[in-house]
C-alpha cells in the first residue's frame, strides 16, 4: 500500500456485513518496503522477562498439590476402585467441555500456564474450599442441635451455591491480577470461568460417581441415571454458572470507574449463584425433572450459546477495527486487515501457507497481529497504558519478522 492510499476506507469484512473475504496471497513486495519505513528505533523495548512465566509455574506446583490432597482425600472416602471408575465417567463431560472452551478461545488463545492454573484451580482449590466450610458449617449446624427437615434444601440450594461459585469467582480474580494482560474482555473471562467450573465439575463428578458406584445396587440402574444425568444432559452445568462471574469480570476490566466494574463483577456473581440454586432447587419442586430440563434448563443453554456466539463475533470486529487502524498507518494493507481479522479469511491464509509450507509461519503472524489488536484495544480503553504500549512496540516488530518470513524478503 503506498502513502497515498493509506487513508483510504476500511472495507467491512466483518461478520456482521455479510461479506467474505478475498482469497489470500502473500504480502507483497512494496507492503514489506512499508514496514521497513516504520522500523522502530533502538531502544524500543524488548518482550517482557520471565517473572510471569516463573510465577505461573510456581502457581501450578502449588495447585497440583492441592489437587493432589483433594484427590487422597477422595479415595480415602470412597476408594481407590471407585474413585478410579468415577474417574473414567467424569472424563466423558470434562472432554465435553474441554473441545467447547478449545473452540470458543479460538480466536485469541489464552496462555496455556493460565488455562492450567484455571483448571487446577476449579479442581483442587475451589473443591477444598467449599468441602472445608461445608464442614464448618455442619459444626455450627451440629453444635446448635443438629440439621432440621430443611437442612437438605439450604445445604443444596443455599450453601452450595454460594459457596462453590464464591471459592470458583476468586480463582477468575487470582488470575485477572496475576495476568492482567491476558485479560482483555469478556470472552477471555469467559474462558477463565469455563476452565475453573471444567475442573470442579471434574472433581465433583468423581465423588458422585465413586459413591454411587460404593452404594450400587443390583440393577444399577442409579449409575447409569446419574450419568446420564451429570455426564450428557448436563456436562456445561457448572461452566454456565460460573460463566456468568467470567463474563461479568470481562466487562468490568473495560469500565474506567472503579465501583462500576465492583458493581458489574458483583451482578455477575449473584447470577451465577442464582443459576446454580435454581438448577440444584428446583429438585426439591419438580416431580418431572426431564420435562423441566426441556422447558427451563435447555432455553436457558440455547440462551447461553446465543451469547458466546455473539461474544466471539465482537471480539473479532473488534480485531478488525484496531488492525484497520494499523492499515491506515501503513502497517498493513487493507487485504490483509481481511484475511487477518475474519474467520474465513484465516482459514484461507492457513490453506495458502499449507501450500507452500508456510503454515507455522502464518499462524505466529495471524497470533501476534491479534495480540497487536488487544494490545492497542488496552491503549484506547486507558487500561495497562504503559504496559500495553510497550507490548505493542514489541508486537510491531514481530509482524514485520513474519511478514519477511513469508514473503522471504531479507530484513
């Protein structure tokens, strides 16, 4: 693109236009000439050190051994058999879970230390920490007489809720201070949620499981309801909860207000709570439990998919518009804006790169050039201002590293 064209306008390639993208070539010659003209100077800064890497590892030790006390706390309940066997069951929802949060974080992955930190999070922390007030609250409940008629319904529909997704909200909050930079909105709060809620669920159902298979009786037929039950009809129970406080957290990063984003967070927990009490309450009122599944709880996923759905197309307007933005600086041409910044458009790309075996190189362009776009997203939003800045003074030198490497023009 030359100088004169720069300021041309931006073609709406994006989702909601209706409009696909043009098939993909290679950078040209002049556009690699281009970002030889922005070079940036000397002492821009280099990518950030290893402190967060360090941290996150010694954040995943620490949690794998929690898990490890939650897991020999499990087997000494019910049993290594059982717990094995619970174990094999709850694999079937969690690999449920595991290919739908691979498909909603598609667009910007998040880093794979933070999504195992989430996932041990869900599974150690937030499982210990709502079976030790459980049971401080059985203390209470014994030292003042003993549990009533309607111990059952506070335990499952009052305590459980609150507890479980208060233990699961912290570990969303641990990482949005810890990470702050792979927290960009609702979508990567979303991700965070659904790989702690994968976790609980996961540790959850093995104690379901386990026990039920401790008790079984003759027929068992009362595995196989639970499973179907827990394992296929409900395998995004737990991550549409939480999804709530990811979601709620996403949005409140981008306020500028302090007690608006409190306010917003908060919203997102009680409604999370709330979910979870109708889904664990409504037990105690419904006498046809698939029949309520069918009106109550299946709308309400549909609703939830509508949602994601909507979420992931704004983050990749979103990506388009901030490239758009670099385009108009010369960085890069409004061709690549489409390719860059659509789903067709990538997949296009990729196919061309796999022709001429360039399709690691094409992925690390296509990855930095978003980080580059939530990284001027942090910058417009005032949010992480200097760090953002400097990420993307990083980030612009690495598109014109993978620019030359697929176009293999020399530096």
């Amino acid at each position: 693109m030359t100088a004169s064209d720069s300021s041309s306008v931006t073609p709406d390639y994006t989702a909601a236009a209706g409009r696909s993208a043009p098939s993909p070539t290679a950078a040209s010659a002049d556009i690699a000439r281009d970002a030889q003209q922005h070079q940036l100077p000397p002492h821009v800064p280099q990518p950030r050190g290893p402190g967060l890497l360090i941290l996150g590892i010694l954040g995943v030790i620490a949690l794998s051994f929690v898990l490890l006390f939650v897991v020999v706390y499990v087997i000494s309940g019910i049993g290594t058999d059982a717990f094995a066997l619970g174990g094999v069951l709850a694999i079937v929802p969690l690999a449920v879970v595991f290919f739908a949060v691979r498909w909603i974080d598609r667009w910007e992955p998040e880093p794979r230390l933070a999504v195992i930190f989430a996932f041990l999070w869900g599974a150690g922390v937030a499982v210990l920490l709502a079976l030790i007030i459980g049971a401080e609250i059985d203390n209470v409940i014994n030292a003042l007489g003993g549990p009533g008629p309607a111990y059952d319904f506070f335990s499952a529909a009052i305590q459980a809720p609150i507890v479980e997704e208060a233990g699961k909200a912290l570990g969303i909050l641990v990482i949005f201070w810890v990470a702050r930079r792979h927290f960009d909105g609702p979508v990567d709060g979303l991700v965070y949620a659904a790989w702690i809620a994968g976790g609980f669920a996961f540790t959850e159902n093995i104690l379901y499981f386990g026990s039920e298979l401790v008790s079984l009786d003759g027929s068992g037929s009362s595995i196989l309801q639970m499973f179907l039950v827990r394992g296929l009809m409900s395998p995004f129970a737990h991550v549409m909860f939480t999804a709530c406080t990811g979601i709620a957290l996403g949005l409140a990063v981008r306020s500028r207000s302090n007690a608006r984003a409190v306010g917003v967070f908060a919203v997102g927990l009680a409604l999370a709570i709330a979910l979870h009490a109708l889904w664990n309450g409504a037990l105690f009122f419904v006498n046809d439990f698939f029949g309520y599944y069918a009106i109550v709880q299946f709308p309400l996923f549909i609703v939830a998919i509508v949602i994601v759905v909507y979420l992931r197309r704004q983050e990749a307007r979103m990506t388009f518009d901030r490239l758009a933005e670099y385009a108009n600086a010369g960085w890069f041409n409004q061709d690549e804006v489409a390719v860059l910044a659509t789903p067709a458009g990538r997949r296009q790309a990729l196919a061309w790169a796999a022709r001429n075996n360039k399709r690691a190189v094409m992925k690390v362009y296509i990855q930095e050039a978003t980080r580059l776009a939530f990284a001027r997203q942090r910058i417009i939003t005032g949010r992480d201002q200097i760090g953002a800045i400097a990420d993307e003074a990083v980030l612009l030198g690495a598109i014109v590293e993978a620019r030359q490497a697929l176009t293999g023009t020399p530096r």
